[in-house]
C-alpha cells in the first residue's frame, strides 16, 4: 500500500529569505504531481526538505505514519522515498550497472559491495540484486549500457540511469527534480513516456519539479504552483494552466 504525502504549512528558512512559506498540498497514492513554478520559487528547497536535506523552521510533511521533517537522510530512505537532483549525481567512473547496484543498498543485508562477494550468502544476494538492476535498466531504457561507465553517456542516457538508479530502491514516493531539463524534444517525450509507464507498472506515487509546462501539461494528476515561496494555485493541469496568478508568475508581470 502507497500513502499518501500530505505537505502542511510548511516553511524554510534561510538568512532572511522565507524560501518556502506555509505551503500544502497532497499526493494522492499512484498520482503523478507536479510542483511548478519560475526559478527561485522554492521547488528544490521543497524536495530538499522531503528527503532529509533541509530542516524547516515549521510544518509538516507526513508520508503515512511517519513526520518526515524529524527524520534523517538514510531514514526517509528507509522510508522508501527516492529522489534525483537536479544536476546529474552518478559516479562517473563506475558503469552503470554498478551505479544502479549502489542504488539497491539499502535493500541489502550483507552488503555486498563491501563484503567483496566472499561469503557464498553475499553472492547469492548479489545475483538476486544483479537481476533486478537487469531488469530495471531494461525497463528504463539503459539495458545495453550497464557496462558502460556512467560519465562517458550522453547527458540524456545519463537522466536514464539516475531514474533507473532511484527505481533500483524500490520506493514507494519518487521525487524527481527537472528529469527533462538539457534534453532536446525527442528526448523530453520519452521520459514523459517513461515516467507514464512507471506509474502505470509500478503503481508508485511520483512528485515532479518541472519547469517544461508542455511536459507537465502532458502528465501531470495534479498540479501545485508555487511563487517566492508560496503556492499560488493548484488543481489540474487544464485549471492551473488558466489561472490568471499563474500567467502572471510565468510571464513575469
Ligand atoms: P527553485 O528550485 O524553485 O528554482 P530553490 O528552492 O532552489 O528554487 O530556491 C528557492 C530560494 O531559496 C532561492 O531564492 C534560493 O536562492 C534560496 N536557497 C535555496 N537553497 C539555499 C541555501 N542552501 N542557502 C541559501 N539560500 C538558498
Ligand atoms: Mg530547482
């Protein structure tokens, strides 16, 4: 069972700059929800509280029983909430397999990487974990790069293998920040495409910060608008997308 997120007045704090203030809004289990609004507006400030990044100075954000705000990075994790950045965070270096292995820690009791595979419970365990990445990486789109090492794809591949890399913890909540930003047409419809089809196999709930409305327009559940750190409108894609406050905070006026 997916629950559901409910975000209540919740505000952050920097030196002098209200960078979120007493925002809500609730993610309906199996939704796609987008959090959109002009840069500044407090989009990522909003992911980095949910995973643990960022303390708020006051609010709420419950994901079933548990208040994610008094909790730490790994144990929102724990939680199975998943996120990627807003600027690429692979490990170069390593293939992309291994990436996504990485991904699948925290569902690991031995610790296989760092066990070095001598126990035959370890290797086991691996194997299992071997084939889920296997899977995933089909699913995502990356299956015939895992040996590739990640810095060495093309910028699109590589929004590929972080999704896969978040979808390697099994979570409940996936929270991705701008996954179409730098990618050219083509490639935005895809991951729209790929994003549609992880709610429709997998059943999770999906919290979207975008700045591509069109793309937002097109696979949105609902939609939260925020401004300066506070939300202006929400509802639908069709209901925000004629809100006067919108338009005004979209255009600049
Ligand atoms: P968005 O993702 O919507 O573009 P952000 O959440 O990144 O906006 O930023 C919201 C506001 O908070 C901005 O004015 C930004 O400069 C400020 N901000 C974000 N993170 C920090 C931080 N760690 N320290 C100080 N100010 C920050
Ligand atoms: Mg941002």
């Amino acid at each position: 069972m997916i629950p559901e997120l409910v975000v209540e007045d919740l505000t952050v704090r920097f030196a002098g700059l209200t960078a979120l203030d007493a925002v809500g809004f609730t993610v309906a289990p199996g939704s796609v929800h987008a959090l959109i609004g002009p840069n500044g507006a407090g989009k990522s400030t909003c992911f980095n509280v949910l995973s643990g990044v960022y303390r708020a100075a006051s609010g709420s954000v419950r994901f079933g029983d548990a208040e994610l705000t008094a909790l730490r990075p790994h144990q929102i994790a724990a939680l199975g909430v998943a996120r990627t950045f807003q600027n690429i965070a692979l490990s170069p270096r390593l293939s992309v397999r291994d990436n996504l292995m990485l991904g699948r820690h925290r569902l690991t009791k031995a610790g296989f990487l760092a066990a070095g595979l001598r126990l035959p419970s370890a290797r086991r365990e691996a194997a299992r974990h071997g084939a889920r990445v296997a899977e995933i990486a089909e699913f995502t789109g990356v299956g015939e790069v895992l040996d590739v090492p990640a810095g060495l794809l093309p910028y699109g591949m590589r929004k590929r293998v972080e999704l896969a890399r978040a979808l390697c913890m099994e979570p409940r909540l996936l929270l991705l920040d701008e996954p179409v930003a730098g990618m050219n047409g083509g490639e935005r419809r895809e991951m729209a495409e790929l994003i549609l089809a992880i709610r429709e196999s997998l059943g999770i709930s999906i919290l979207l910060v975008e700045h591509d409305m069109a793309m937002v327009m097109r696979i949105a559940d609902a939609v939260t608008v925020l401004d300066f750190g506070r939300r202006i409108a929400h509802g639908t894609p069709a209901e925000v997308q004629r809100d006067p406050e919108v338009i005004r905070a979209y255009l600049g006026g």
